[in-house]
C-alpha cells in the first residue's frame, strides 16, 4: 500500500485479516437470509467477493505475492471458499 509509508507490514496484514473477516461474517448473514439455499448463496456471494477483491487490487495497483497480505490474497481465499462451497454441494447431492 503505497499511500501510507508509515504502516508496518504486520499492520497491514493484521487488517486484511480482519477485513476478512467481518466480509465472511456479513456474507454468512447474506447467505442464510436469502431463499436460494445457504450454499447456493454463499458460493455466488463468495464469487462475487472475489471479483470485487481483484478489482480492488487492480485499482490500487497491488502485487500478487508480495511480502503483507493484500487484495489478491483475499480474492485467492473467497475463490477458494467458493470452490469448496460448491464441491461440497456436489459431495452432498450424490
């Protein structure tokens, strides 16, 4: 994050972190609020929270693999959530 200097790279990971987080939670409520079904919901809103997430990066002109956690690490994660989301809906269906 090239706009504050000041912030050490354990802060800026620590904030990903929890930005992480509080996404995972709302998306959690949003899925089970809704009337597609908890795993349906939560694998397109985990989708759609990767697409945003590399917006975002892109924006901000991140680097993936860089040395603190960022954007791509959080879009990597979300995708990852959803794949797993929908292979256990297929393990579930069969």
């Amino acid at each position: 994050m090239a706009q504050f200097p000041h912030i050490s790279n354990e802060i800026r990971s620590t904030h990903v972190m929890v930005r992480f987080g509080l996404r995972l939670a709302i998306l959690g409520v949003f899925a089970s609020l809704g009337n597609a079904g908890f795993a349906q919901g939560f694998a397109v809103l985990s989708l759609m929270s990767a697409t945003i997430c590399v917006a975002g990066a892109l924006l901000q002109r991140e680097t993936p693999l860089a040395t603190t956690l960022n954007h791509w690490d959080e879009a990597a994660a979300y995708g990852a959530l959803c794949a797993l989301t929908i292979s256990a809906g297929q393990l579930a269906i069969a």
